[in-house]
C-alpha cells in the first residue's frame, strides 16, 4: 500500500519528464539534402582564398509575428514552439549567417510605428542565438503593404530596423567571397512609384560594379551609357556577363517562372511544368486573417523579371511569399529556391532551408528541413492529458477506504 502511495506521488513527475523529453525531441529539425535541379559542373572558382571554409546559411521567411496584437495562442504555444525550433536549428545545423526573406509581420503595413516596435522586439527574442551571426532581412508585401499605399517614408523607417538594407528596402553584401543582392520586390511590381526607380538604380549599380570585376575598369567603362530599351519603361545596359555569374539574388516574391519547377508534396518533391509562369495552384498555401495584400501566386512581373536577369545574372535566386517550399531552374539554367513558411500559422508543418555555398566550385547545395506539425504537438499534449487523468482516476479508485 506505501508502495502505492509512492507511485501515485511520481506519476506526475514522470509525466512531466517523458514530456520534456519528448518536447526536446521534437524541437530538432528534420532536413534532407535536395538533389541539384540544374547541370552544375564542379568548376573551380579563380583566385580562392584557400583559409575560406564553405558558407551554410539557414533562410527562413513568412514568420507573421503579431507583436503585441498575439494572443495567448499564438504568443505562448506557436512563437514559443517555433522559438525553439530557431534555438535547436542553431544547435544541430550550426549556420554562419541567417536570411529572413519578407514578411516578418503579419500585418506590419497596417501597424503603426510603437506596435512595429513590438513586432521587432518578438523578432529579436524569436532569433535567440541567432542574433549573434550575421543577419539579412528583406522586406515582404505584408511589411510594407501594396502599391496603392506604398509610402517612401514608411519602407525607408521599416529598413532602417533591418541591418543592411537602404532606404528603398535594398541591400547588397559579401561574405566568405559571396556576394548578395537583396531587392524590395514589392515596388518592383508598381508602376511608376519612385520605390520601383531606387530598385532600378540599385539594380544597375549593382550590375556596372559587377562587369567593373569581371571584365575590369576600362571595358566596363566603355559599355557605360549604352543601353536597350525594355517594355513597360525599363531599360538595361548592355552586358556581355554569363548567366551565372552575377550575386545570389534574394527577394520576397519569386521571379516570373517558366520551365521545370519541384514542389514539395509531404516528405517527397514532385516535378511539374505550368505554363502560366505563376506558382502552382497545389503550392498554394491556406493563407492567415484572410489574405495579404497580394495573392500567393503573385510573381515578379515578366519585364521586371527579364531585366533582372539580364543585369545581375545571378548564380542563384531565392524567394519567399509563396508560404510552400518549390525549387525551379528558369529557361537559362538559373535555379530559384522559394522557401515555405516558418510559421504555424499558415501551415501545419513549417519548414526552412539551408543553402552551404561551396568555396572551391561554381554549386550551392540545398538542404530542405521541415519542424514538428502543429497537429502532432497538440496530439501529444491532449495523449498526455488523457493519460494523466486515466492514470489519476485509477489511483483514485484503487485507494482502500478507511474502516467505517
């Protein structure tokens, strides 16, 4: 009978630690190394610092933080979870760098500057370790809102927050040898909205300093001033680069796309062709408070899309806004990664990537890592509460009475 008693005194430490362990189980990522979806032939890059080791940089994107608008849901079960999802994700995968790529606020164009406030402090405890590597945002539809309100005023305070980035929500960098270009996408689908012009101009600083490397200072020089005429008011200077040899290109809404496209279907990535040069329909997630200022199928227009490449030529493209994970590779070669939503709220299974850039060859690997289903942790939490109750009611029932 004492023995009994003992047991019924444990029970509910032993659920509470089979539970711990179960929640530090489940908080690791499960990531799976992507085959590559373009030829890639292991080309040597010239003159490589030898002392550089290869760079691993996780991406997440779609976090629509609430800030001080979160519920008791969303602020201690979901930003919690996924809290501690970055936390191990830091622990196991051991990143250099952290690219967020848009919409870091739900609804951040319709928030006033002391609830940003908040959503930046909910961002910065979200990161945890990771604020000590180098970080990269980039501006999403849902932080600055669509073309009809887009405020020069508003984005320049939104970048200003962010490391990196000018005051057209732009930003540019290189580390270990590898250069970025990071663009506000969202004036690049405006008409004639003065965003859309300082993205044009970053775009083609970017692109004279880019043949200024590679070709040198006196030809780049020499094609100065010499442009083609674009539909639609963009123009571009003549360039002789190779597809390919440009920045790692990222920005919130994916490039207009035809071609080949992967998308992940649960643990496996189907092959699809869609014609329309949008995001599939099947890769259309189920949206939050509604829908946000444009359509998860929204692209890069076609003309945008045509002068980027043509005046970056990237070696790699990254996306977001999508809230599903797909890899593509465009009719010249270039693979664009778009990542999924690292948020329960959007999806059941959020996911993120981590791109390692290779310091001796021209590839990028892609490994594609998925954390715990919302439906599975709530299923564990309601098993554990049925099981803690069985196990009370039993112990209750099998107690001996006292003599009447």
């Amino acid at each position: 009978m004492m023995a009994a008693a003992a047991w019924r005194s444990l029970l509910p430490v032993i659920m509470i630690s089979i539970f711990m362990v179960y929640e530090e189980w489940v908080s690791f990522p499960f990531c799976k190394l992507l085959p590559s979806t373009t030829y890639s032939p292991d080309k040597h890059v010239e003159n490589v610092d030898d002392s550089l080791e290869d760079l691993k940089v996780m991406m997440v994107a779609n976090l629509l933080l609430l800030g001080s608008e979160a519920g008791f849901v969303n602020l201690y079960f979901r930003d919690y979870y996924m809290s501690k999802f970055f936390k191990k994700s830091f622990q196991s995968l051991n990143p250099d760098m952290l690219l967020v790529l848009g919409d870091v606020s739900a609804k951040g164009s319709e928030l006033s500057r002391t609830k940003w406030l908040s959503v930046l402090h909910q961002f910065d405890n979200m990161l945890g370790p990771f604020l000590d590597l180098p970080l990269h945002v980039i501006l999403g539809d849902r932080d600055v809102g669509e073309c009809s309100g887009l405020c020069s005023n508003s984005v320049n305070w939104i970048a200003r927050n962010f490391p990196g980035l000018d005051s057209s929500g732009c930003g540019a960098f290189e580390i270990s040898n590898i250069s970025f270009v990071s663009l506000n996408a969202v004036a690049l689908i405006c008409g004639n909205n003065k965003l859309r012009f300082d993205v044009e101009k970053v775009i083609e600083r970017e692109s004279v300093d880019l043949q200024m490397e590679i070709e040198g200072m006196d030809e780049a020089n020499n094609g100065f001033g010499m442009f083609s005429e674009m539909s639609n008011d963009f123009r571009w200077r003549v360039n002789a680069m190779k597809s390919g040899s440009g920045p790692v290109l990222l920005l919130h809404f994916p490039l207009y796309r035809s071609g080949k496209t992967h998308i992940a279907e649960g643990s496996t990535f189907k092959s699809i062709i869609d014609p329309s040069g949008k995001v599939p329909a099947s890769a259309q997630g189920e949206g939050f408070s509604g829908t946000g200022p444009y359509d998860l199928s929204q692209t890069v227009p076609p003309n945008a899309t045509e002068y980027i490449f043509h005046a970056l030529k990237p070696r790699i493209i990254f996306s977001a806004h999508t809230q599903e994970f797909s890899d593509h590779t465009h009719s010249d070669g270039t693979r664009e990664v778009t990542i999924p939503a690292m948020t329960w709220k959007v999806r059941d299974d959020p996911g993120f990537i981590v791109a390692t850039f290779q310091r001796n060859k021209s590839a990028v690997s892609v490994t594609y890592c998925s954390v715990a289903r919302e439906s599975h942790i709530l299923i564990a939490y309601t098993v554990a509460l049925v099981l803690f109750l069985f196990f009370i009611i039993v112990s209750n029932t099998l107690e001996p009475k006292g003599l009447s």
